[in-house]
C-alpha cells in the first residue's frame, strides 16, 4: 500500500494528516525487559522509526528475507492531534487524539549484534515495513487510559496480553517526557512499549490484535 494512502487511514476521512514520526519506548514492561535479559532503564528508552517505516497493518505483514528472525512486539499507539513541547504530564495527554495499535517488528538477531558493538538500533527497528499500524480510534472511546488492554494471538494461540497499567512509565508521563527531548507533531505517533511474550513471525501466520474492545485487527505474514 502506498504511503499517501496509508496516511488518508490515519484516523478515518475527516481528520487525515501525513504520518510523522514514530517515537518509540524500549523496555516500558519489566517482563518484557527480563525475557531479553535486559536491565530496566532508569528513564525511558526512547527510539524513532521513521513515517517509511509504516504499513497498514490489516495489510500482509511481510518478513524480509535473509536478516533472521523477525520479532513482532505488539504495541498500544497513541496518535498525537496538536504539537507538544517541554509538557506536563496533563498538558501532554491533552494532545492525543487516537489511539491504536501497532507491531514494533524487529530483525532481533540483527539489534543483538548492533547492541554488541554499541552501534545504533535502525537497521533493526525502522527498515520500511517494519511498523504495522492499525487505524486509530477517537480517544473520546477510552473511558480509563489505566485498563486499555492489548493481545496477540498467532493462530489462534494467545502470545502477548498487556495492560497500560502494567507500564514502566505511564502514558501521560512518558508522552511529557518524549516532548522534553522532542517536539511532537500532529501526525506523530507514539509508541508504548511491548508486554512479555515476544518471539519470532513466520511465514503463514495468522495474527489477530485486539485492544480492549475499542479495536481488532486480523492479518497475515507472508515473506516476501
Ligand atoms: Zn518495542
């Protein structure tokens, strides 16, 4: 699918912006970070993807050949409708207009190597293709942002579940921190960090994303 008609998706006809950046929090769930044999950052692990990274996730997922295993990290994804700079927590909530879901897909065998040699993470976390993202549902829909609640199932066995009050940092605290360091934008998204239970896609599978009862995608991975 193309960029520009991924972009119109966004959040439904009436409010279309291009897609911006992808701002992205590593290790946000202490399980997460314990399966990977990973310390708990002492402030947010905080990474981009770029807009070119991202594909409809209702779409096939495609896998790359040839980098080894891909990981799927499945995310809550905060859509931001108004800029934000240096804002308080409360301020910073303010500015989400949509909430969704996305795959932080990751080519592990690839970040583990880069981590060794102390070199940056995005040829493993922002190669094109490498962030499924659902449409995003008016966050008038979410009545408690503490209880939204994400799973992955792959065919037909539960992989991943998460609740928003499982994470590190809050939302509203972790978007007024990633707005110290970066301006957001309308048409960013924010991603939040992945609960335990990570691993590998493989040809064939069949994915179904579920986020609290606010929205449910089903998709397929296909390598190219
Ligand atoms: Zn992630």
């Amino acid at each position: 699918m193309s960029h520009t008609a991924f972009n119109s998706h966004l959040m439904g006809d009436s409010n279309a912006w291009p897609l911006g950046k992808l701002v992205c929090v590593g290790r946000n769930y202490a399980e997460h970070a314990a399966e990977l044999n990973n310390p708990i950052p002492e402030q947010p692990l905080l990474f981009i993807k770029p807009a070119t990274s991202a594909v409809a996730m209702q779409e096939p997922v495609y896998l790359p050949k040839g980098v080894g295993d891909v990981h799927y990290e499945t995310e809550i994804a905060l859509l931001i409708g108004s800029p934000i700079s240096k804002a308080q927590p409360a301020k910073a909530l303010e500015a989400v207009i949509g909430v969704g879901l996305a795959l932080d897909l990751t080519l592990r065998d690839l970040q583990t190597e880069l981590k060794k040699l102390g070199h940056p993470w995005e040829r493993a976390k922002a190669w094109d293709g490498a962030c499924p993202l659902s449409s995003f549902v008016p966050v008038a829909e979410v009545k408690d942002w503490q209880e939204l609640e994400l799973s992955l199932a792959i065919n037909g066995i539960e992989k991943q579940r998460g609740k928003a009050k499982q994470m590190l940092t809050p939302i509203a605290e972790l978007l007024s921190h990633i707005s110290q360091t970066f301006t957001l934008m309308p048409g960013d998204v924010v991603i939040t960090g992945t609960p335990a239970g990570v691993g590998k896609l493989a040809d064939g599978d069949q994915l179904d994303v579920q986020l609290t009862n606010l929205l449910k995608v089903t998709t397929q991975v296909v390598s190219l």
